[in-house]
C-alpha cells in the first residue's frame, strides 16, 4: 500500500487515539527530523540526515518511521512570502511524489514560512555559536514545523468534539 498525501483536516480523521508523528524540514544538503509524542502535544528535535540521494534518505525515513511506529508525516513546504511555490517548494512536492509509493502513511504539507529564522533567532537569543546553530537549526526548525501542525491538528480536533455536543 502507498502513502497518500492528505490535509491536516483529512489526516485528523484518520489519526489513531494514540501514536506518534514525525516531522521533516527538507533542505538541500540535509532532512530535519522531528517526532511527537503519542499524545500529539509536543514535537522534539529527532535526528539531522544527510542527503545523498533519493532512494538513500528514504532509506533512512524508513527506518525511523519504523523504529518509532510512526502515523503519518508532516513536512514544511517552503513557500515565497507571497504565499507562492517556488523551486523549493516544487522539490518538496517531487521528493513526496517520489516518496508516497515506498511508504505506507498518509503525508501532509505545513507552510514553513520564517520557521528556520525564528529556530536561528531563538538559538542567537540562547548565546549558541555559529557552528552548533548550524548543527542545530535544521532538526530544530523541523520541530517548529511539527509543533504548528500539531496545535493546529489539535485546534481541528476541539472544533470538531464542540460540534459534536
């Protein structure tokens, strides 16, 4: 069975009680890496891969979402600040085209907008040197993806038990 690509409001639905999600900041010369817990409330840095090539990274996301019983992925997809998809963007949605056939949950895209500049300001802010920052920021920034998606999967999830009652 292939992954599909979902909305969050979609993948709320499909969610089991409890499991963990991982998030993914796609960058050129590396893949942030974050998890959540089970109760889908806090996402923590994972884990920095560093790109080879396609069929090697997949390699290792499939290992973790493995290790880790993973539910689904939540990736950035890096928009212009006009809301318009640029050629990273574009190399998001290639890399999760590619990757949907070799895995078996659903994927969905958070905007990840300023996400890498709020990490490098909160590590700049926290006294971190240049070298750990570049160390730190990208399995970080994947963390701050994840994090957004989660509040908003939570939001989705009270809005639809309020209609409920």
């Amino acid at each position: 069975m292939a992954g599909t690509n979902v909305t969050l409001a979609e993948l709320s639905l499909t969610l089991p009680p409890a499991a963990a999600l991982i998030g993914l900041d796609l960058g050129t010369k590396t893949i942030g890496v974050a998890i959540s817990d089970l109760s889908r409330n806090i996402a923590s840095p994972l884990v920095l891969i560093n790109r080879q090539k396609f069929t090697v990274d997949v390699e290792a996301l499939l290992k973790i979402i493995a290790t880790h019983r993973i539910a689904a992925i939540i990736i950035g997809l890096p928009l212009n600040m006009d809301g318009s998809e640029g050629p990273r963007a574009q190399a998001t949605r290639a890399f999760v085209r590619n990757m949907l056939p070799k895995i078996e949950i659903p994927v969905a895209y958070w905007d990840e907008r300023l996400s890498t500049v709020a990490v490098t300001r909160t590590l700049i802010e926290a006294d971190t040197s240049r070298k750990r920052r570049g160390e730190l920021v990208d399995k970080m920034a994947a963390a701050f993806i994840l994090q957004g998606a989660l509040d908003r999967l939570g939001r989705i999830e009270r809005d639809r038990d309020e209609e409920a009652d």
